[in-house]
C-alpha cells in the first residue's frame, strides 16, 4: 500500500492522478477532508481508502506492516500565517513522527520540502545539505520547512544511531502552478489570479517594482508546472537509491511580466497589465529572484524535459483553468 498525505489538496491530488495513470490503486488519501472545495479533486480517481490527518499517525503505528512507500505532502502552506506553533505542529513535528514511523519500519520517504527555505536567496539556490544550516527563511511556513530539513540532516548524520527510512528525499518545490488549485484562495498560483483577474476586470494588476534594477513586472520566479512536478515525484518512487534533498524547479527564471503575458495569449486576448504598489507590510521580504539549481537532480539520473512557461500555462489555462476542470 502507498500513502498519500495531503492527498486532496493541489500537488497531492495532482500525483493522486499520476499514481492511478500508472496503474496504482492501492492507495491510503490522508488529509482532513473537511471542505468540499478541495475534496473536489478526489473526483474520478481511484484509491484503497481515507484516514483523517489526526488519526493517521496511530494508525500508521499500528499497520506499518502494510505499507510499501509514503508521499507525506500534507502541509499548512499558508505563507501568511504567522503562528509558529500551527507549523510546527503541523508541518514539523508531524513530519518528524511520520520519519521516524518509516525509520522503525523501513518505509521508503518522499516528502515536501519547500524553496521558501531559501529566503532571499543570501546563498543561493543549491540543494546543497551544507548549506540549510545557514538558511534564512522569511516566514514561519518556511522556518518551519527549513527546522525539518536541517532536523532530517541530523538523522542521517553517521554519529546517528536512529533508524532511517529505506530511502528519503526532500523536495523543494519552487513556484507550482497548475489544475487542481482552485481551492487555494490568495494562496493560489498567479496563473490563477491573473486568469481571475483577467475575467473580472478585463486586465492584469502586477506588483510594481521597488529596486532600481528590476524594472516593474520583471521580478523573477521558477515557475514549475505541476504536471512535471509529480513526474519528479514519481522518478523518486522508481528510484530509491538517491536518498537527499532535491530541488524542483525548471532552472530557468522567468518574469511576472512574462506570465501574465502568456496567460492572456491562453485566453485569446491581447496583453493588458498595470502595476500597483507592492504592499508595504511584504516589501522588505519580498523576493525579486528565484532559480532551482538542477544538476543536483540531473545527476541524479532524471532525464525528462520541463514544459516551458508559455506551454506550462498554455495547458493549465485552455485544458483546465478556463472552465476549472480537475485533473
């Protein structure tokens, strides 16, 4: 049986998709499924059964036995919360249950690390594990992703004498975009927001830029699509020898302004974008630059191209985001 914890929400519904496209079915969803919004994405797709997120962990005790890989996707995500003991009750402590769980019982282990560990970008963007130590993430939710990476690290550390899953990887994932985020609110991609904003108003508000060598709109992200999201995921179900934290991203930066341009071509539409002051209460930690170093997970041996930005947003915004079909 594989598990898949925050199996109702964006990615985890998204890898839902692929796990089920590759003929797997023997599947144990774990999230809250509380909201029918995100339970949504469940629809059409098939699994062994449901365990809520607070009783997954007795459970998995109980029928470790059982298992045979874990995605552990399940996740507070919201960058604008601001209470460290909601992560690190969700985001780090249980996680760290879950490795130790698969430690005991020789459980393979994907789980989500986030590129929100990077903070501004003071050393980079390498997935290198010498460097988390040094890591200055620019709010709990990373502070927290970041706490269980340098936590992992020291499991795996030869002075440790504690059990370690089979295999593992962190991955960072850098800027997803894609179906199945419908239920994400502000927190969703902006893809999402612009095509909102575009059917609402006609055009595209952009946060203005604050520093001299950024003009506005071209403040830079790694869009990855979230298709090649769950490609990478699967790659690390397939190969379970390269246990180590991974980047996700494309390795190629790429402007707000080229986005939103590109969501309106999707749509059909001639560009119409304007810029608006970037809120003052975020400007001092907003990040101008984001870029996954790749080699690490090229060296790895994944080999698959990723979808560019034009034809990333091309495929969410016309086979998906017009009409808000799930994948």
């Amino acid at each position: 049986m594989i598990i898949l914890t925050g199996a109702a929400g964006f990615i985890g519904s998204c890898l839902l998709r692929k796990l089920n496209d590759e003929g797997l079915t023997d599947l144990l969803l774990v999230d809250d499924f509380s909201r029918p919004d995100k339970n949504h994405n469940l629809e059409g797709k098939q699994f062994h059964s449901k365990v809520h997120r607070n009783d997954f962990l007795p459970w998995l005790k109980d029928h470790a036995d059982e298992v045979s890989f874990i995605f552990h996707l399940g996740a507070r995500t919201d960058t604008t919360e601001q209470n460290p003991f909601i992560f690190n009750e969700l985001n780090l402590d249980y996680s760290k249950s879950i490795w130790q769980i698969c430690g005991a019982n020789n459980i393979p282990l994907v789980y989500a690390s986030s590129a929100a560990t990077y903070g501004l970008g003071e050393h980079g963007y390498d997935d290198r594990h010498d460097i988390v130590s040094m890591l200055k993430p620019l709010n709990p939710y990373g502070v927290s992703k970041n706490d269980f990476d340098k936590w992992v690290l020291s499991q795996v550390h030869p002075s440790s004498l504690i059990p370690l899953p089979s295999s593992w990887a962190g991955l960072k994932f850098f800027n997803v975009y894609g179906p199945n985020e419908y239920h994400k609110g502000r927190m969703a991609s902006v893809i999402f927001q612009t095509g909102k904003q575009i059917r609402e108003t006609g055009g595209m508000k952009l946060f203005r830029s604050h520093r001299p060598d950024y003009a506005d709109g071209h403040q830079l992200r790694d869009f990855i699509y979230v298709k090649d999201v769950v490609e990478v995921c699967w790659f690390f179900y397939k190969n379970q020898h390269t246990s180590g934290l991974y980047n996700v991203g494309t390795g190629k930066a790429r402007p707000f302004w080229d986005l939103a341009v590109a969501t309106f071509r999707a749509m059909d539409l001639e560009p119409n974008i304007s810029f608006v002051d970037t809120p003052e209460d975020i400007r001092s930690t907003y990040q101008y630059f984001t870029e996954a170093n790749m080699v690490k997970l090229r060296a790895a041996g994944y080999e698959r191209p990723f979808y560019s930005l034009e034809a990333g947003v091309e495929d969410y915004v016309k086979g998906y985001l017009l009409e808000e079909k799930i994948w």
